[in-house]
C-alpha cells in the first residue's frame, strides 16, 4: 500500500488497462499514460513524451473526455512537429 493509502486508509483502486489516460492529482492534474506498476506506485508517462514517473495510485483518476480530448490533440501537435514522443 503506498503512502498516501496509509495516511488516509483508503484503499488503492485496481490498475486500469496500459495506455490509458489518467490524471495525477498530486502533481497540478496532469494527464499521464497508464504504464503500469512499480511497487506499490503506478508509472505515468506524460502524452507528449518525456519521463515516466511514479504515482501513489490513491492519487490518482480517471481522466474526462475533455481531458483525454486535450491530451490526444497535444500528442497530434508534437507528432507533426516532429518530436519524438
């Protein structure tokens, strides 16, 4: 159980499918891609590329339409921008 789970006695919610679109709450609502489990973190990877990092799954939810909308069109510009995502 990570962290946050101890101090707030709520129990991490099941992994959701690789590649999708979740927000971190802890770091501004950003938007990451589901990458899977590392302990007892979840590894996010940013839309657009970059580094992965490690989240407290109770941190964590699912992303909105809008969200994920906004997210896709950032991937969409990078792509044909010609950054390596």
């Amino acid at each position: 159980m990570g962290h946050t789970a101890r101090l707030t006695g709520r129990t991490p919610p099941d992994p959701p499918a690789l590649g999708t679109l979740v927000v971190d709450t802890v770091r501004d609502d950003r938007v990451g891609e589901f990458r899977g489990v590392a302990g007892p973190y979840w590894s996010l990877r940013p839309v657009r590329g970059g580094a992965e990092w490690e989240v407290d799954p109770v941190s964590v939810r699912l992303a909105t339409p809008m969200e994920r909308l906004r997210a896709e069109n950032a991937r969409c510009n990078a792509r044909s921008q010609g950054r390596f995502l």
